[in-house]
C-alpha cells in the first residue's frame, strides 16, 4: 500500500473521530439523550441521575 492509501485510511478512520467528537463533547460531562424511555417514564434522565448525585454529596463552601 503506497503513502497516500495509508493516508487515506487515516482520513477515513479520523472523520468519524471528530465528528464524535464534536457531537459528544458536552462540557457537563453527560453524554446526550440515548433514547431510552426513561425520563418518559420516571422524568428523571438515567444520565443525568448519577451526575446529580455526585453534586449533591460535594461539600459546600460556607461564609
């Protein structure tokens, strides 16, 4: 395979990367919606529940 197929390869394997990576790349940490029912049924998102809880248990600054 000559220079310009493995740089092709590259390219192929890395658009995917960056488009994931541009679509994923939420600054709260959680991912995006999976689409899995849940906050239909209990209107609490399954992603975000964990997240929630690890804020709460974070001791808060008193003045």
């Amino acid at each position: 395979m000559a220079w310009y197929g493995w740089l092709l390869l590259l390219a192929v394997l890395a658009v995917p990367a960056i488009i994931c990576g541009f679509l994923y790349s939420d600054k709260s940490g959680a991912t995006h919606c999976i689409g899995c029912g849940e906050c239909v049924r209990t209107g609490e998102c399954v992603l975000l529940k964990n997240q929630k809880k690890s804020l709460d248990k974070k001791p808060q600054d008193s003045l």
